[in-house]
C-alpha cells in the first residue's frame, strides 16, 4: 500500500464523492448512503435538503443523490473539511475535520431521523477546538492503521493553525466496532487523548496541542 493523507480541498471533491459513490460501503453499512454532510446541516437544512426527494416519492436512490449534490456543494464552498487517505491516487478513507463552531452537531446520533441541532459545549469562539467527527474506511483498508494516520495528521495541522485542542466524540462501548464513526475510544486514547466529559454514551475526549 502506498498510502499517504491529503487535506480536502475544492479540487478534490471528484475523490470525495468517488470514495462515497464506490468504497465507503460495499459492505453493506446501515451508514448507506452517506456523504457526512449532517454535522455541517441545520436540522432545517436537512429537511429542506431532502424534501424535493421525498415530494418525489423518496426512496434510497432519491435520498442519496440528494445528500451527493449537498455535499458537492459543501466541499466545493469548503464548508466540508477533513482528510483523504489514498492508495497512491485511489481514495480509501476519510476523515471529518473542522471547527468546532462548523459543526451543528456531534457525536453519534440517529440515523433514521432527522437529528437535533446541539450547540458547542464549552467552546468559546472559533479557533479554539479542532473537532474530529468522523471516520470511514473502505472496508478492504481497515486494520492497516489508516485512521491513527488521518488523525495524527489532524492534530499535526491543529497545532500549526493554533488551535488550543483537538477534540473527539467515541461512544463508551461500541458492540461493532466497524459501525463506529466516531471512531473508537482506544484510537484517541493511543493518540494522547483524556477523557474531558461524558453526554450520554458519548465520551468527550480532548488533545491538548499547547
């Protein structure tokens, strides 16, 4: 494998959406189909994103392409941020990255409705918190030590754009841990992160960078 990391950037939403459209989920996910855009919608930017598809009568065709062109959109204004991991120029995994106060939301949540908007948890303004909201690796990469990579790059950059800490949301317990997109409490633990607070199941686990 010929791996290496990439932050995304306008230029490379034709490797985002191929990663989502053909290896984020051969696998059968219940995640299908996704483009993780929903930490960066409003709870009304998600209705009004799907709404068009369901007046079409839905379905999971409908829902997806949808939540593609959202997301399109999104990369190419750089409203969705992160890294690509690649096998030489094949796309292989992501990661979602951002400011905290980007995000509307984050953490695991529901995905068979629509989820709540929740405020920042004490973040005082932008700067401040680099949040790491989501993981997926394309199911014939996992085990290779894919996401320690993008998330050792998450937190090499945080630090060079100043950022106080870097910040994640694992559940407490996961029964699989392939169904985990927050990524698992053992990843962040082996990359220097502690326990800062709990809401829920979810564990807030924090890097400092200073």
């Amino acid at each position: 494998m010929n791996l290496s990391i990439r932050a995304l950037t306008p230029e490379l939403v034709g490797d985002y959406l191929d990663f989502f459209d053909c290896r984020a989920f051969p696998d059968g996910s219940p995640y299908y189909p996704c483009y993780c855009n929903a930490f960066n919608l409003s709870t009304d930017g998600i209705r009004a994103m799907i709404a068009p598809a369901e007046a079409r009568g839905g379905g999971t065709e409908a829902i997806k392409d949808a939540l593609r062109e959202s997301a399109r959109q999104m990369v190419l204004d750089g409203r969705i941020r992160g890294y690509l991991a690649y096998d030489g120029s094949l796309s292989v995994g992501w990661c979602n990255a951002n400011d905290r106060m980007s995000y509307f939301r984050v953490g695991e949540f529901s995905t068979d409705e629509v989820p709540e908007d929740r405020p920042p948890d004490d973040c005082p303004g932008p700067g401040f918190i680099k949040s790491v909201v989501c993981f997926e690796i394309s199911p014939a990469y996992r085990g290779m030590g894919i996401a320690g990579r993008l998330l050792a790059r998450v937190c090499e950059d945080a630090a060079a754009q100043g950022y106080s800490f870097v910040e994640a949301y694992p559940k407490e317990q996961v029964d699989d841990v392939s169904l985990a997109f927050t990524g698992p409490r053992r990843l962040y633990e082996k990359a220097g992160f502690l326990e800062f607070g709990r809401r829920g199941s979810t564990v807030i686990v924090r890097k400092a960078l200073t």
